[in-house]
C-alpha cells in the first residue's frame, strides 16, 4: 500500500485540502443557525465541501500526470488498476472519518436520532465516492491544474446553484428544476430531505442512493477507458 501512504500525505499535507477536508465541515456542524428549528442547510453546505475535499485530495493524480511520475510509477510492477485503486482509497478514508466524526457529533449537539446518523452517514460515504470518482474522471480529462481548477470551480458552482445546495429547486421556473438532476449532490441533497420530511428510508433516499453509485460506476468506466500517462 506504498502508493495509499503516499498519496494520503501528499493530499492532507496541502494547507487547502486539509482544510476543506478535515476543519470547515466541523465548523459548519458547530454554528448553531444552521441547525436549529429544523433549518438543515449545514448538510448541503458540508456536501460541497466534501465534493470540494475529494477534488484537492485527488490531485495527487493530476501532480503525477503533469510532472510524468505516473509513468515511473506503472513502469515498476504496478498496475493502472492498482494505482487508481490506492489513490481512490487514499482520497476517500480522510473523508469518511469526517462524515463519520460529524454524524457522531450530530447526535452530541444537535439530538440527532441513531436513524438520522446513520442515513446522513451513508449518504455522505456514498456521495464522496461519486464524487472522487467524478474527480478521477476530471484529472484524466485536463493535463494542467490551471485549468481543472477553473472547471472545477465553475462546475462546484453550478452544483451548488442548480442542485440545490443552496436554493431549493422548486423555487426555479419549469426545466431549471431538473437540470440538477445531472449532479451528484442533487441526489443526496433530495434523498436526505426525504429522509427528514419522513423520518426513515423511504424509497425515495434508497433512489437518491442509487442514482450515487450509477454516477460513480459511470466515472469509473469512462475515466478507467481514457489514459492517465
């Protein structure tokens, strides 16, 4: 797992990433306002910072791409797979504590139910997963971070407008509502609030769930087919 250690210090030893991986979403969940009588806006707010996280901590890939260590790296006895493999669990393990320690202290300080706990955790877990897989995707796409990060940043942006993140879809006009639907985080964002609104896993969390993993296996197959050398 040499290549695991190695991208998981080379992705928290960056002051951005670690910050928005391991400190603002422990922030957000201790500002009371956005919490209290029923206002559950830190959750979208936590998710963007999660998706932002899982694009930092996988920059690793784009480093190796751009500088040509990724061709060092596969000309010893490592697969690509192996490679993809160990940076994905390297970019998703800091990530998952976080969601883990939040839905902990969720119960801690704001009351959350054991049930409520537990379905924003695997939402979470599920949309890291979707979206380190989205950023795989994104790295093997561009070859200079100048211009991944401005992608990124418009395409975080777009998220959060259209996916509801920080209005709520109804409030726009006709197809504007279902333009978010081609987001991950409009799915989680639509699965947790059925969760709240119902106060157990509907079938509607279980399809926003589902929807997560589709976008994660269509990341991994496009990204898995196109060269990261």
């Amino acid at each position: 797992m040499t290549i695991f250690r190695y991208a998981l210090l080379r992705g928290l030893r960056t002051p951005l990433s670690l910050i928005c991986t391991c400190i603002l979403p422990l922030v957000f969940l201790f500002v009371r306002p956005f919490w209290t009588d029923g206002n559950m806006n830190g959750i979208s707010f936590i998710m963007l910072f999660l998706m932002s996280g899982a694009y930092l901590m996988s920059l690793s890939i784009l480093t190796d791409k751009a500088d040509g260590a990724v061709i060092r790296i596969l000309a010893a006895p490592i697969t690509t797979r192996r490679y993809l493999i160990e940076n994905l669990l390297a970019c998703m393990v800091p990530l998952v504590a976080q969601t883990a320690l939040i839905s902990l202290l969720g119960m801690a300080l704001h009351g959350w139910s054991l049930a409520l706990s537990f379905a924003l955790f695997l939402c979470y877990t599920v949309l890291i997963l979707a979206s380190v897989a989205m950023a795989f995707t994104w790295h093997c796409i561009f070859k200079r971070k100048e211009s991944s990060a401005t992608g990124f940043s418009l395409l975080l942006f777009l998220t959060a407008f259209l996916g509801g993140a920080t209005f709520p879809v109804e409030a726009f006009p006709g197809i504007l509502q279902y333009i978010g639907a081609i987001f991950p985080a409009y799915w989680a964002i639509r699965g947790l609030e059925s969760f709240i609104e119902n106060g157990a896993m509907t079938a509607t969390y279980w399809l926003s769930i589902g929807a997560l993993l589709l976008f994660t296996a269509a990341f991994l197959l496009y990204g898995g087919k196109r060269r990261i050398v």
